[in-house]
C-alpha cells in the first residue's frame, strides 16, 4: 500500500473509538497492514463457517450479522454501524466464522489482519484495556438482548430501540437504519407484530410513522415505556395519549 494510503486508513482508524489511544507509531504500523474497501449494498462479506483472518472496522454504512436455519430462516444478531468493529471472536478464537455479515448499505471498512493486531497487542497495552472494554460491552449487550427477549414485551423493545436511534441534542426524528424485516429479527418479532406495535405507538401518540421516518411526538414518555415503568406501561395499555408539554 502506497504511503498516501497508510496515511488515509491512519486516520481513519486513529477516529474510530478502539484506536484513539493506540500510540502514532504502532497505529501506523498497523495502518500499512490494514486494507481500506468500499464494499456495495448487498454484498455478503463472508459466511459462517468461513476462515476468520481478520476483523473489520466500519467507516459508514450498515452491516448486518445474523444466523440462517436451514429452512431459510433468519435471526439478525447485530446490526453494525460507523464507528464500531466486528469479527473478532473468531479472529482471537482461532476459529471459523460464527456468523454470516451482509452489507445492507454501501460502506467503507477497514480489514485488519489478524497477525497485524496480534502484534498491536504485543506492544501497546492501551490497546489491551480498550479493546477488553470493547469486547466487554459486547457481552452486556447480548446479556441485555437476553433480557430483553426473556423479559420484556415487543412494545417494550420497540420503545427502546426507537429511543436508542435518538441523537439527545437533535431532534426527535429518526430514521430506521434497517428495513421493517430485518429490525423485527433483531428485536425478536415478526414484521408483521413490528408494524402492528409501531401503529399502536402511533394511536397512542408516542410516535408519527412516515415510511422509514419516525417522529418521536413524546420521547419522554418513550423512554419511560422503554424502561417499563408500570405508570407508562398502564398508559400504553389504556390507549389513552396524554398531552405533551408545550415545546416537548
């Protein structure tokens, strides 16, 4: 790879959150073995039980891992965004790939061999603890889906999942990342229980839906249903929309 290159996948990489506080010399180390690939919408990146000999970083875009039954159907394990990386349990396992990662959008990712980040390990102990935290988040959040799934009700997860995609400081509109099947997979229900749950929150004034466009009308109340808080619960139940606060 050209020095121009390096430069561009170091910077790249020196932004995305595993890699902010590696030092100068080995992000650039790691840089000249990394590969930098646009990658089209629908483009299966690799299959279960193919060789894991590397991990990814994605730049933009969307990558969908999940698991297909024989008889053709799926459970959407991970829907991966900017900024976050995948494939590394395999890589560190020593083992095939777990899962199927599919592009659902155009991307651009960063590959990062396996033997280029073995030596990171090797020599950056910053590195270590981070990406430790990384991979420690993770297990939290396949423990949370646990419990979400085993606990709580599709409203719930739908609640807070809508809650999830808001930026605090922005406005209260979001956009599904996914298509309606694809994010019923990753919330454990079927489409057809996702676009009847989404026009209860509707009816209830919670959210307006306008295809994949989703305002959130009381993001208050949204994120109380999230948590399952009995009061917000019982008034999801009843059907009954409560006015918002003026500017809300």
């Amino acid at each position: 790879m050209s020095e121009s290159s390096t430069k561009l996948v170091e910077d790249i990489l020196g932004k995305l959150p595993m890699f902010r506080r590696v030092a100068p010399a080995h992000l650039h180390r790691l840089a000249r073995h990394a590969q930098l690939r646009r990658v089209a919408k629908d483009t299966l990146l690799y299959e279960r039980g193919d060789p894991a000999t590397g991990c990814y970083a994605l730049v933009y875009g969307l990558v969908k891992l999940s698991l297909r039954a024989p008889g053709g159907a799926e459970k959407v394990l991970r829907l991966v965004g900017a900024g976050e990386s995948f494939a590394e349990s395999g890589m560190f396992h020593q083992r095939p790939q777990p899962v199927n990662a599919l592009v659902l959008a155009d991307s651009q990712l960063v590959f990062l061999p396996a033997q280029a980040l073995f030596d990171l390990l090797d020599h950056d102990r910053t590195f270590v603890r981070t990406l430790l935290a990384s991979l420690s988040q993770r297990v939290h959040t396949l423990i949370a889906d646990i419990e979400a799934y085993s606990l709580s009700t599709g409203t719930q997860r739908i609640a807070a999942f809508l809650h999830s995609l808001a930026d605090p400081q922005g406005p209260a509109r979001v956009r599904l990342p996914a298509n309606k099947t694809v994010i019923a997979s990753r919330l454990g229900i079927t489409k057809e229980t996702f676009s009847r749950l989404l026009h209860e929150l509707s009816s209830q004034g919670l959210i307006e839906v306008c295809q994949r466009e989703i305002v959130l009308r009381d993001p208050l109340r949204l994120a109380e249903l999230a948590r399952g808080g009995a009061a917000a619960v019982n008034r999801a139940s009843s059907g009954r929309p409560r006015r918002s606060a003026p500017g809300r």
